[in-house]
C-alpha cells in the first residue's frame, strides 16, 4: 500500500488524519473493531435491551448447566469483579438461580431458570443475523481468516465451524 492510499483511507469524514502511530496499531484496531462489532450487535438485538456481556454469559451458561462462576469469568475473560453483578442482575431478573455444590457449601453452580432458557433460547436464535452482517460486511474468507487471528491473538485453539 503505498504512503499516499495509507493516508486517504486514515481520514476520517472531516479530513483529519491519524497519526503514523496510530495507522498500523493494532490495539487502535482491535478497539475501533469492538466498536463496530458493538453496532452491529445493538442493531440486531436492541429490542432484547441486552449487552455483548450478558449475551455470552447467556449462552455459555445455556451450554454449560452449572458451571461455577471462577470458571464462566475465566472462559469469558471477565474479572470476578465485573461478573458476579451481572451474575446477581441476571438472579433477580428471573434468569439464573445458583445453587451450592453438594460437597462444598462454598462453591456454587449456576443454572438458567426455565425463562433464562427461553431468553437464551431467542438470543441463540438471532446469532445467524449478526454473522450474516460480518459476513456481509467482509466476506465469506475474510471473516473466517479474521476469526482464526482473533484466536490466535487470544492464545486459543481456532476450530473451524463444525469440527
């Protein structure tokens, strides 16, 4: 790409540019694409009134009944301290019930209530019209490609869909 197309696509819609540091950052990147990942998200599912947050904590917990609350923060990368409130909205929304283990008051295992199933189950539902904009948005290919990096950066294991 050469140094004159690099600067076009840096300008935003006022004509103001980003500078050299900034055009080839990825952290800079990697925020500017949350963003645009969080539009499409309210886009599609702003009726729910729901966060990207409390969608992955959904659906993990649809996939994994009682698990504990070390291990959802720990799969979604979430602190403790920014789970278990969101654990404690979803608990009085009618959601979520915990529930201790039977070996160890201490630990505790969450389970969606018959409506957190239902809620998750419509969430689930809508995932393919988020894809679908990705895609749209970037193709097929590139999409894929852009997943398997995000592993990678993540430090995981990139699955292809059906493996």
């Amino acid at each position: 790409m050469t140094k004159s197309k690099r600067k076009k696509e840096s300008e935003d819609k006022n004509g103001i540019n980003l500078p050299p540091e900034l055009q080839n950052a990825v952290g800079f990147y990697i925020r500017r694409s949350i963003s645009v990942a969080d539009t499409i998200f309210s886009d599609v599912f702003g009726p729910f009134e729901i966060t990207t947050q409390y969608y992955a904590i959904l659906l993990t917990m649809r996939s994994n009944p009682g698990c504990q609350p070390s291990h959802l923060s720990a799969l979604l990368g979430m602190t403790p301290n920014n789970l278990v409130p969101r654990i404690a909205h979803l608990v009085d929304q009618g959601f979520v019930k915990r529930t201790e283990s039977k070996n160890d008051r201490r630990i505790k295992h969450l389970h969606l209530t018959p409506a957190g199933e239902e809620y998750a189950a419509k969430l689930a539902k809508m995932h393919d019209e988020v894809h679908a904009r990705v895609v749209a948005r970037m193709g097929q290919e590139n999409a894929r490609e852009f997943l398997r990096l995000l592993y990678l950066y993540c430090g995981e294991d990139y699955k292809k869909e059906g493996e």
